[in-house]
C-alpha cells in the first residue's frame, strides 16, 4: 500500500490532470453548446458545472485553511442549485471562468504542498460526510472533479 505522501501527490497530479482536461473541454466546446444542452429537463449546462468547480474550488481552500487553522471546524453543505441561480452561471463567460478556476486551484495546490505533516492529520466535521481529515478533503476535491467531468462529457456528448 502506498505511504500517505505517496497517496497526497497522485491526488494532486490528478487536481492538475483535471484541470488540463476541463481546459481541452472548454477549447472544443463552442459557447452556444456549452450553454444550451443540458443534463437533463431540469440539469445544468457544461459552462453551469464549470461555473460550480471554480466556486467550489474556493470553498474547498477555505476549508483547508480552516481545518489547518482551527480545531474541528464545522461545515456545512453547499446550496449548488442556489449558487447557480444567485450567480447567474448560464451567464458567465466560459473562458473566463476556467480562468478563475485555474487560479484558484494553483492556490489550493501551493496551499497543500507547503503542510506539514502533522497538518495533513488535522479534520474538521462536514454536515453530510462527517469527520473530514486535510487528506480526505484533498481526495475529495479530486472525485469532485471526476465526477463533473464525466457530467460535462455526458452532456456534451
């Protein structure tokens, strides 16, 4: 099995990996897709779901830093719906938004790379996934992308 070191730097290659991947989807993705096909009747459009990775993105280093920061931290869940609503994300610029998501996970990234290793033991408590060590919020982040890169490849396909 590998060490712990081992496991946080392929999740950070892969926070990497992803965003190379949603910069090709954004590339080959015309504006009009992007925001008329849909993930069902009442689904997001892929610039919706690119829009909620660049927000998350900066929940999820406010997150770290408050687990590195505080003692068990408590968080709760995010209204992903009401973002989009409140945020107009169907709106937004596509090209500018990956922006804003590159910069904020160079910003995550430099953020773990610098811990120490008894930070990475270091949990707060999230409201649905319960206790939520750094090293899980590191791996979570990179599902989270996973997971809405096979949505945006859904839709658009």
């Amino acid at each position: 099995m590998p060490d712990a070191q081992t496991l946080r730097d392929l999740h950070m290659a892969m926070l990497e990996l992803n965003l190379a991947t949603l910069s090709n989807i954004v590339r080959s993705t015309s504006p009009e897709r992007a925001t008329t096909l849909r993930d069902g009747p009442d689904g997001w459009t892929t610039l919706e779901v690119l829009c909620h990775l660049r927000d998350i993105e900066e929940v999820m280093l406010g997150r770290a830093e408050r687990i590195a920061s505080e003692d068990n931290p408590a968080f709760t869940a995010i209204d992903a719906d009401g973002l989009a609503r409140e945020r107009s994300y169907n709106g937004q610029d596509m090209h500018a938004v990956l922006g804003e998501l590159s910069a904020h996970r160079q910003r995550l990234l430099a953020f773990f790379r610098q811990l120490g290793e008894e930070q990475w033991q270091r949990a707060g408590v999230h409201s649905r996934y319960g206790h939520t060590t750094m090293q899980v919020l590191l791996a979570r982040a990179a599902w989270h992308d996973m997971n809405h890169i096979e949505q945006m490849t859904r839709i658009l396909a």
